[in-house]
C-alpha cells in the first residue's frame, strides 16, 4: 500500500518532469538567446531537459580526498 498525496513529504514529491509549461519554455529560451520579446507565444520550440544524475563517488575520488585531508 502506498502512502498519500498529501501525506508524503514535499521533497518527495518534486520530480524531475518531461513537460515544461509556457512560462517555463520561454525562461529556457530567453536564456539560450532564441526568443525574442514580442514574439507568438504560440508553437514554441522545443526544449532538452537535462537530467542531472546525483550518483555514488569513485572509489579514486574518495581516496584522493582522504589523501588531500592527511595532507593538511
């Protein structure tokens, strides 16, 4: 049995989504430089979403880390 909407906890329930909305769509763009103020609103172009992965440190990275602290 799974725990409800309103009982799971916000960080939860933030996700990374596929869809952004409008408003989203045109931030992303005024960014990147291709949209102008003052243009249709309607028939956007698409957008990459990126996912960023938070995965596990490497074997080598930690022991560069435990080197660099013995070293101080």
């Amino acid at each position: 049995m799974s725990i409800h909407r309103s009982l799971a906890s916000r960080s939860k329930l933030r996700r990374q989504r596929n869809v952004l909305t409008r408003g989203e769509r045109i931030d992303k763009l005024l960014d990147q430089g291709r949209w102008q103020e003052g243009d249709t609103v309607f028939g956007l172009p698409t957008i990459k979403i990126i996912k960023i992965k938070s995965g596990k440190k490497k074997k080598k990275e930690k022991a560069e880390e435990a080197e660099g602290a013995a070293a101080k």
